[in-house]
C-alpha cells in the first residue's frame, strides 16, 4: 500500500505524541507511592496466605475473590522485590497487548504500522481522560483500565469460528476475571454476550436446533454459564452485605422518583466530566475520520441513521453500567467505576467520525487531526515540564518520612510524634482551568490518590504503622489547616 506525504506525517505524529505519553507514564510511576488500600494489603500478606486473606475479604469486605486474589499475589511479588513503581508500566503494557489481540485482524486501508500506533494513541488518550486519573498509579485498582479491553477480546474469541489452543486459555482466564474480578462489570458482559447469542439465533430464522449447531453459540452459552456461576459466588458473598450495612457510606434511592432522579445524576454527571475533553476526543474523531476517507464501502442505512444509534447504544451502555453506582450511591457514585465507560465512550466518538468518514474523498480531517496531535504534543511537553518536580518532590517527601519513622523506630521511639503535612501532589486538568477561566473555583486534579495521617490517627496512619512495624503513633500539628482536594472515593 502506497503511503502519502499525509499519512507519513500522521505516523510521525503519532510516533512522538506515544513516546510523549510513555515518558509522562514512566515518570509519575517511578515517584508514585502506595495508596492506604495497598498498604492495607501489603502488610496483611505478610501475616497471611493469599487464600487467608481472600476469606477474610470475602466474609468481611467483598466478594469479588478473584480480584483479591490478585491483590494478594502483587503484594507478595511488591514485597519480595521491595519496590513497587513497575507495576503501573506492567498494567499499561499488558492493556495495549490486549488492544492489539482485539484489533490485529481488522482490514482497513492503512499500515499495520499506522493501526498499532492509533490503537496506542487511543489507549493513551483513554488513561488522560479518565475521570479518575489517580486508579491508575492504584495497585488495587489498576485492573479497571483492562475490564473492557478484555471484554472485548472475549466476545471477540467468543465469536470467532475457531480457537487455537492460545485462545482458549486466554478465553478461561478473560471469563475468570470478569468472572470473578468485579461484581459491577460482570453483568454487563453478560448482556453483551446475551446480545451476540441473540444475533446468532436471528442469522439462523430463529431457529433452535439450528443455533445450537454454530460452534460460536455453544461456546457463548458455556461461557456464559461458567461466568454467572463465578458471578453468582461474588453476589453471596457475606462481606458485601456487612460492607453495605454502613448508611453512612451507602445510600439507595427510593421510590421510581428517587430512581429517575439517581440515573439522572448520574447521566450528567458524566457527560459534565466529559465535555471538558471534547477537545482531546476531536483529535481521535478526525483519525477516525480520515481512516474511514480510505473506505469504499455500500453502508446498510444512512450515515445518520448509523450514528444515531450508536448514541444510543451508548445511552443505554450508560444508563446499565450506572445502575450499580445508582443502587449503592443514590447518585453518581464512585468515580473510577466509569473507566470502562469512558473507554466506550471514546470509542463511541471514532465509531461515529469512521462512519461519517467512508465514501468522502478528502484529507481535510487528516491534517485537523495532525494539527490537533502537534497540539496535544506541546501539551504533553508542558505536562512533563510541570508535574515531574511535583510528583519528585511528593515521592521524596514520602521517602523522607518514611526514613524517618524508621530511624525513630530502630532507636526505641514509643511516643506519638509530629509529622509535617505531604505536599500534595496538584496537577492542572482542562475542568479546573476551563471554571477558573470562568471565574469559578472548584478543587484542583492530583496525580496521585492523597493518602495522609491526620491530627489524630487515622486509617493511613494505621497501615503504615502496620508496614513499617512502628510501635507509636504519627500525627500532624493539630494548627494544620484542612486540606482541599477532589475528593476520589
């Protein structure tokens, strides 16, 4: 395939913004520290076994036993190596592996190359936008960025005629994740997976006997049973009713009006978030665009008529993967349960530009989009500029009292001490200076989930004395003022 001078400049691009992305992952990785939950699990590994430590979660905290598990496996592996930075850069590397096992087979009119670079872009830009961007420097909850990149491997391998020895293994191991990883995400696949057999048994005249003999069908149904099975234990599991036995935290709508208006909450409160990064998300639309000016292609309906229901495929993906927040929450909810949805949602906006894009004979999207990505580029640029010295002088705040602690500890300290606040580690975000420029205020973006002790001892406080072996208690100055940050439940 003939490259043009256009396509040779979005490769570059491309190549640069990527490389741009992977030095600002790399640099807030090496200073990040670990969150209270990950230090929770860290010294309960080492008074445990894994299989120890699911139970007691399971009866107390969670069902999801297969995400324990796993918590429990890198606590091990973070306290055997003594560092933990690596972890984040594992995580993002094994989420564009899985991009690429889903996407390495699409034919479009463009390079091999050029497809692995977008799918990198895409990713990148998928971990910027997130409404949450501190879970992925979380131990606990990096796996959200991989939930949907996994979903879609898994109906891709569900769907597809034959499997090698490979696939299937990866096939058991998406289905036991999923299965068993979190509670919220399950569901959803199992819609997704209704929906495929649904299509089989429309292409078949509804017709039973003959679904049933499509290879593709069988496989989706065993799964299916398999995955409600592991989901099933989740849902029993004794520590989710304890956990949502505190009113304090969890809070359920009442009454069709109560509901009407938590899906409501919910519905805006995200689109609220996301129309700060329309601007990003053009970048990706032009791509798409331009990808899709390759294309000569008989559309089954209009292009209207395509997007609009990819609109509303999304509204309906929203509403459903809200409905857990809206139960428990009575609103919103917790922020890092939409990084799925945001994930969708991005790829919404490309489904759309790639649609509008077949059939039209022009490169004007290709130059918006490089255009955008030089943009984006200098972003990047004064990101990297800007955070590294807070996150360095955050992680060596960190470090610094920690050497502390452990050299009062080694010298026969008992008595509660003074700890100076962390600084905490801000960044600037397109909703605070967007508001700002408007005149409003509102709490500023951190890099990193702020964990911190307090005037009087806390749960921070407690598991990092669990972690350092401290035999006394440390405390801020009682004149420390509060402290203000988005709140990232």
């Amino acid at each position: 395939m003939k490259k043009t001078q256009l396509d040779k400049t979005i490769l570059v691009c491309l190549l640069v913004l990527n490389t741009l992305f992977l030095i600002y992952w790399s640099i807030l990785a090496y200073y990040s520290h670990l969150h209270y939950d990950d230090l929770h699990f860290l010294w309960k590994m080492r008074e445990m076994s894994v299989f120890e430590y699911v139970k007691e979660m399971y009866y107390t905290r969670s069902g999801r036993f297969v995400g324990y598990a796993i918590n429990g496996v890198v606590s091990n592996i973070t306290d055997l190596l003594g560092f933990h930075q690596f972890w984040a850069i594992l995580y993002y590397i094994l989420g564009l592996s899985i991009c690429w096992l889903v996407i390495k087979d699409f034919k479009l009119n463009i390079s091999r190359s050029t497809l692995f670079m977008e799918m990198c872009f895409v990713y990148n830009l998928y971990i910027l936008t997130n409404i949450d961007f501190p879970v992925f420097f979380w131990h606990c909850a990096m796996s959200y960025y991989l939930f949907l990149p996994m979903a879609c491997l898994l109906l891709k391998y569900l769907n597809m005629k034959k499997l090698n020895g490979w696939q299937w293994t990866a096939l058991l191991i998406m289905t036991v994740l999923i299965g068993g990883g979190n509670e919220a995400f399950s569901p959803i696949v199992l819609l997704l997976m209704f929906v495929c057999g649904m299509y089989w048994w429309r292409s078949k005249g509804w017709k039973v006997k003959e679904t049933w003999d499509v290879p593709q069908v069988r496989r989706i149904v065993w799964t299916a049973i398999f995955m409600l099975l592991l989901f099933s234990v989740v849902l029993i599991a004794p520590g989710n009713y304890e956990r949502m036995s505190d009113t304090t935290q969890f809070v359920h709508p009442e009454g069709i009006v109560g509901w009407i208006m938590a899906i409501s909450n919910a519905i805006i409160m995200f689109f609220y978030f996301m129309v700060f990064y329309i601007p990003y998300y053009s970048i990706a639309f032009s791509l798409a665009f331009y990808v899709g000016n390759k294309i000569n292609l008989e559309l089954p309906k209009s292009k209207m008529q395509l997007s609009v229901r990819i609109v509303f495929v999304f509204l309906v993906y929203l509403v459903v993967s809200a409905l857990p927040n809206v139960y428990l929450y009575g609103g919103f909810g917790i922020q890092r349960s939409y990084t799925h949805i945001v994930f969708v949602f991005l790829l919404s906006v490309m489904a759309i530009g790639f649609i509008l894009g077949i059939n039209k004979k022009t490169i004007i999207s290709g130059w918006c989009a490089v255009g955008g990505m030089a943009l984006l580029s200098v972003i990047m640029c004064v990101n990297i500029i800007k955070d590294t010295p807070t996150a360095r002088k955050y992680g060596k705040a960190v470090d610094e009292r920690i050497e502390y602690l452990c050299e009062l500890r080694d010298n026969g300290q008992k008595e509660a001490i003074e700890v100076q606040p962390l600084p905490i580690p801000y960044t600037e975000d397109p909703k605070h200076l967007i508001l700002h420029l408007l005149g409003k205020e509102t709490p500023r973006s951190v890099l990193y989930y702020y964990s911190e002790t307090g005037t009087e001892p806390n749960e921070y406080e407690y598991h990092m004395k669990r972690v350092l072996n401290l035999d006394f208690d440390f405390v801020l100055p009682n004149n420390t003022q509060d402290i203000e940050i988005e709140e990232r439940m």
